[in-house]
C-alpha cells in the first residue's frame, strides 16, 4: 500500500474498529498490494458484524482483452479468497466464483427508481465538478459531449444500485471515487470505501492499452507473439521507472505465484514448482520467482519477493535480457489455458470473430469468397521470359522513337540507346513487384494459419491443409532492425526485395547444396509475382495482398543450431576481435593486416543460432563438432566456404565484393529411409542484404570501412541521432527512401536488372 498521508489517515481511521485474527486476515488480504484506499472503516464495519463484504468493479474494453487486465484480476482474486461477493465483468484465475456475480447495466439502469436518481444527482453537481471528476478517464474536448459528464454521476450511483460496500478500481479512478464519496451521502445513500491499484506501465512505456499494439499483449495471443511483444518491450537495464517487463512481474507474476502458494499450503501442499508456476526445479524454499540462466551468465536465479527481484535489477545483477526470458516463458505459461480453451470452443471463437472482425484469431465461420485474378496457370519458362524482356525493351524504344519522329524531333543514335536501357529497367520492378509503391507489409495476419515463429523480419506459419504438414510457409515482412530493435516503420517492399534475392541465389548454388524451398520455384526469381503466385495453394487467395511476391512455402526440417558465418575480409565484429587479440573467432591471423583487408583465404566463423531475445554468440569452429558432431561439422565448414568462394566470385563479376555472409543449414529426413542419416540443406535466406555485407568493388579501398549495401547506412544514421538500440524509433522519409534504395541496388547488381542488365 502507497506510503502517502492520504493512505495513511485511511488505515489510522480504519483501525478504530478491532477485528478478530481471523477477520484481521481477510482485511489485510483486501487491502495489500494497492496504491490506495479510502473507507477501511466501513469494509471493518461489516467484516466486525459477520456480514459478507460485496465489492464491485466495471470496466468498458476499448479492444481486444490484453494483459493489463491481469493487474485487476490478480486483485480480485484476493478479493475472492478473502469471501468479498464481487459483482464483476470478467474472471480469470483459478480461484473460487461462487461469490462472483456479472451484472448487466441494464438489468437496474432502466428502472424508474434509477432514472429518478440520475436526475437528482446531477441536479446537485455541476459542469465543472464532473469535468474534475474524469478527468483522469474521459478524453478531453473543447466541447464534450453531454455523456462524458455524466459518466461519472453514472459509475457513482452503480454503488448504490449493485448494493456494495466498496468499489474497486485503477488509481486513475480516484478523482471518480471521492465524486461519489461526496454525492451518495447528500442523496440519502451510504458512503463506500474505495480501493485502488497502481497503474503498470505498458511494454513501450506510458500505458498499457488496446489503442496501441506495442504496449500490451493479447489474451489469445500465440507464443511467437508473445515473445516478439517481449523482446521488444522497453526494459532499459537498472531502471525501474517505466519498465513495463519489472512493473508486471511486480503486480501480476508474483502475486499469482503467491497465490497458488497460498491455495497449495490451504490443502496441506508443497507450493507448485516447475510446469504450472514461475518456480523452477531446485528452487529454495520460499520463491516466487525464478529466471533461468546458463551457468556462464551466473546459472539461475530466484528471488523470494519483488524487492529482491527490484533491488537485483538495480544493480544490474539481472540482464534484460535474462528478465525477458523468464517473463515471456512465464507469460507462456499463463496463457496457454486460456488459449486451449478458446481453441476447443467454437462458440467461443464465434463470438470473438463477431466482437473484433478486423483480427480475429480464430477460423472464419464460412470462407469468403476470393476474387479471382488473372494469373498464369504455370511459371514462364527461361525463354519465355527473355522474349518477354525483350520485346518490351523493344516496345519502350520503338514508341520513344516514334514520338519524337513524330514531334519533329527523330532520336540521335545515342539517344535510342538510352531508350534502350531505361526499357531495360523493366526487370526490376518485375522482381520486386514494387513499382514506385510506396505500401509496406511490416506485420502478417493470417488467421486461418497457426502463426508459429515471429522473427526480426520473417514470420512462419504452418499451413492448414492435412497433406501439409511437413511445409512451411515462410512470410518477410518489410520490418526494419538495427542493434537488435525493430523500427516503428519498415522499408516499403524490402521482405519481396529479400525474397527475390534468396530465390536467385538458392537457384544459382543448388548444384553445391540443395534447399529448402517448395514453392515458388527458385528458377522463377524473375518472373512477376503474379507469374510467380500461380504456384501457391489457391486456399492462400484471400491472403495474397501480403504473400505475393515476399512468401515461400518450404520443406520442414530440423535447424542446425550453428550460423555459418564465412569472411572473405576483415571487416566489422572481426575486426574490433583483431585489434584487441590479433584473433577472429579465437583463430589465430596474420600480422599487419589492416580493416576491410582480404584475407588470405575464406574464414569460417560460426555462431551460434540462439532462441529470440537472446544474443548470438561468436565461437572458434572447433566448438562446432562439440554442438553438432565432428562428421556434420565438417561438412558444414566445406559447404559454407564453397558456397562463400562461388558466390564471391559471381559478385565480383557485377562489380561487387562480398566481405562477409551468413548461412543457415537444416537436417532433412527421409521418411521412407528411417535409417538414413538426414540430408544436410540450405534454408532460410540466402546472400541478402540482411545477411551479407557488399561493397562496390570500384570503391574498395583497403585500411579503411568501405560504403556497404545493407542496413549500415540506417545503423550509421541511428548512431549519428543518438538513438543507437533505442525504443521507438521511426525513420524519416529520407532514410527509409535512402534504404531502400541500396538494398535495391544490391538486388539489380547481383541480378543484372535495370542499369545492371549489361
């Protein structure tokens, strides 16, 4: 309970009314872990006369139900165990209901009775007074409407009418309470105590609310949301003001635990530990909450209260990153009950669809119909394409001549050459399926499908069909991060920039390695994304809008948890390594060499691949064979480099330098060779922007950083604004265009499109 005076007079008033131990408990379980009360002499009153306390709390969702909602559910549970009867909108938690009561307004607001008093209240207030009063909950106007200054009035007289001895809310409700603390008694009707809880920040800061996607994290929502929610939250290290990750493990995640110790010791059990609780196995006796650590980080570590969680994270005892883990697997935890339920309850979904159609998570009712779109019914072949390239350079050049010839003005020879080459450009937009767009996918919403990773970019979906199961379908957004944080805004067309790109590479280095894609097919990089979306499923028509061109459905496989990481030259993260120890990786490297230097030879340099939220550590290739086995680790160190040395070579060829790149591997069994060993193949993205550093091979120069075509430009930016790893960051227009504009040279160059055809 808060420490001001005002709380304090409250509990000196409350007091004068001596309970037994027994009802001593219930007052104390009423009033813990609140901001602020007023009234406790009244709830004292009919606990000391052995009647049943009847609490009410209402509340109108602006959206979606989201976490925040747990901050008054955790209370209420208190409530509850402590016998108050509360009148309520929404339950959840295993606690005892059958003192919970859901009322309807109208079941009392159309009564006679009721219309009188409303017009007896506010014949006593004024403008003024009931402006003061929700202030705090009603938006501001320069000219509010009538219901807004009534509102107040009418939250007040819903006391008398649900015939309750306290009204329980958020503190933001105070100015509403002390309202009806001093109307109710000029009306002839009793005085109620008040109870209010603090208000938890939401995951961005500022509030948790339904208006704003980043700051809360839905009921229904699948584990990759709630991780990506996480991860992104503002969790800034040592601070606790404003931290949303700290304030909801302070009102929610330990009280809950607390709770279910409490229930557990009432039953004559040890409290829950492991699945089922925020605890885990080994625990000392006594903790709330645990957050799991690797034993290199300081191992595990539990805490017993908040303040030991608090005074912990000050010190900086407690990453982050650690803190968002343990959160997100807590939050995991909480929710999958609430999400079972609704996903075996049609009715359920039924009435959910129906409340919030704009992002439904469950299965529309009937399919709706898709129309129809002219498309190809297979993929051009490589001749096709090269006419059709052709004869529309042909075109463009033809009607520019014909146009000038026409005006008077016949094209020299050079200039039905630069005609030429501006009809060249055709390819790119045919790649990138951009155009001049200027629209951006940066989330997904495919409600048919179960969302199952959410990535930086990529988001992973499985797909519903029964023959589909061993697939995949792989969606790049065109979110934009840089230092680990995802922009507010994305770069127009960059996941179908990406895509084009993979499906290039994955069909130029299939005879090193096979890959993972299915569909399109790679040969198909050219074609336009309609072309190319003829080979999707038809039951993905009515998400084409934000699968075309950016999307592939791909063979399921088993990640190796190794990022294969080869260097062509030290440059980067390499390089900093090499100026304090004269090592990459921990391998040993000539004297003398100096930044952006070619090196002797390709450098593998693994990392390894970690769970999100987590950071990818840089490890020596001999650790390799202790994660995946000498005989695959190996193989993955030929196929890396030789994948590196025929992708640097073709580079070279376009006038480009490939520094460095990254590639994932995946183990693909044969079901019909159950004793074979699985097949090692490419996936994910392959030589992209996002995962590949390109330099101009006209501009290199050597002992200096070199202009890159990729995220660098953003990352130079952000450093220049001071806004490095910052939260909550959107780009200008200028960065976004200017973005954009070298991961689409990147594209052309490596492509031969636009000015790049020759």
């Amino acid at each position: 309970m808060a420490d001001s005076a005002f709380t304090q007079q409250a509990a000196e008033s409350a007091s004068i009314i001596a309970l037994s131990p027994e009802k001593e408990a219930e007052f104390e379980r009423i009033t813990r872990s609140l901001q602020e009360y007023t009234g406790g002499d009244i709830i004292r009153k009919v606990l000391a006369e052995g009647r049943t306390v009847k609490a009410y709390w209402g509340t109108a969702p602006t959206g979606r139900p989201h976490i925040a909602y747990c901050v008054p559910l955790v209370k209420i549970a208190d409530f509850l165990t402590a016998g108050v009867h509360v009148k309520i909108l929404l339950a959840v938690l295993g606690v005892p209901v059958d003192k919970l009561e859901f009322v309807t307004g109208s079941s009392y607001q159309l009564k006679a009775d009721y219309t009188l008093d409303v017009y007896k209240f506010h014949a006593l207030t004024s403008v003024r007074e009931a402006e003061h009063a929700g202030a705090d909950v009603v938006k501001e106007s320069e000219s509010p409407l009538m219901s807004s200054m009534m509102y107040p009035g009418l939250q007040s007289l819903d006391e008398q009418y649900l015939d309750v001895d306290f009204q329980f809310g958020g503190v933001d409700q105070r100015k509403i309470f002390m309202y009806a603390a001093h109307f109710l008694p000029r009306l002839g009707y009793a005085k109620r105590a008040h109870l209010m809880n603090a208000m938890v920040p939401g995951l961005s800061g500022g509030k948790m609310s339904a208006s704003d996607p980043k700051s809360k994290i839905d009921f229904l929502a699948q584990p990759a949301d709630i991780k990506a929610s996480i991860k992104a939250a503002l969790c800034p290290p040592g601070e606790i003001e404003n931290n949303g990750v700290v304030a909801f493990i302070k009102a929610v995640l330990i009280p809950i635990q607390a709770l279910r110790n409490d229930q557990a010791s009432a039953k004559g059990e040890k409290p829950p530990v492991g699945e089922g609780s925020f605890v885990s196995e080994g625990a000392p006796e006594g903790t709330l909450f645990s957050i799991s650590r690797p034993e290199k980080f300081g191992g595990d570590v539990h805490f017993k209260s908040y303040e030991e969680l608090e005074k912990a994270y000050l010190a900086e005892e407690v990453h982050p990153g650690d803190l968002k883990g343990a959160v997100t697997d807590a939050l995991i935890k909480l929710l999958a009950p609430i999400r079972k339920a609704f996903d075996e309850d049609e009715e359920w979904q039924e009435i959910e669809r129906l409340a919030y159609p704009t992002a439904s998570a469950a299965p529309a009712a009937a399919d709706k119909k898709v129309k129809k779109k002219d498309v190809r019914k297979s993929a051009p072949t490589e001749e096709e394409r090269a006419a059709l390239r052709a004869a529309k350079e042909k075109e463009k050049a033809e009607k520019a001549a014909a146009k000038a010839t026409a005006e008077g003005h016949p094209l020299k020879p050079a200039e039905l050459q630069q005609a030429s080459q501006a009809a060249a450009a055709a390819p790119a937009a045919i790649a990138s399926g951009s155009g001049s767009s200027t629209s951006c996918v940066t989330t997904t919403n495919l409600p048919k499908l179960k969302l199952l990773a959410k990535g930086k970019v990529r988001d992973i979906y499985s797909l519903p069909a029964p023959e589909d199961q061993d697939k995949l379908l792989f969606v790049a957004t065109d979110r934009m991060s840089a230092f680990d944080v995802i922009m507010n805004n994305g770069i127009p067309s960059k996941g179908i920039t990406l895509t084009t790109l993979s499906l290039f590479w994955f069909d130029k280095l299939k005879d090193i390695i096979p890959n993972h894609v299915l569909t399109p097919s790679p040969s198909s990089c050219l074609a336009t994304p309609s072309d190319s979306w003829s080979q999707f499923p038809r039951s993905l028509d009515e998400y084409r809008d934000q699968l075309e061109g950016r999307s592939m459905i791909v063979k399921k496989c088993e990640v190796v948890k190794i990022e294969a990481i080869v260097r062509g030259y030290i440059t980067g993260s390499a390089w900093s390594e090499y100026k304090k120890s004269q090592t990459v990786h921990g391998i040993n490297m000539p004297a003398g060499l100096v930044e952006s230097e070619k090196l002797p030879k390709p450098l593998f340099t693994p990392s390894t691949k970690a769970d999100q939220g987590e950071h990818d550590e840089n490890i020596h290739p001999d650790k390799v064979k202790d994660i995946c086995g000498a005989e695959l680790a190996e193989q993955i160190e030929k196929v890396a480099i030789r994948l590196y040395t025929e992708a640097s070579e073709y580079a070279l060829e376009r006038g480009l330098i490939l520094a460095d790149t990254k590639f994932e591997f995946g183990l693909l069994a044969d079901p019909t060779k159950p004793n074979e060993k699985p097949q090692l193949i490419l996936i994910d993205e392959v030589l992209t922007p996002d995962s590949s550093r390109y330099w101009s091979a006209a501009d290199y120069v050597k002992g200096q950083p070199q202009a890159s075509f990729d995220k660098q430009y953003l990352r130079d930016w952000l450093i220049k604004e001071g806004l490095k790893a910052k939260e909550d960051v959107t780009l200008p227009e200028h960065v976004v265009a200017e973005t954009r504009s070298k991961y689409e040279e990147a594209r052309n160059r490596v492509m031969g499109l636009g000015q790049f055809s020759k």
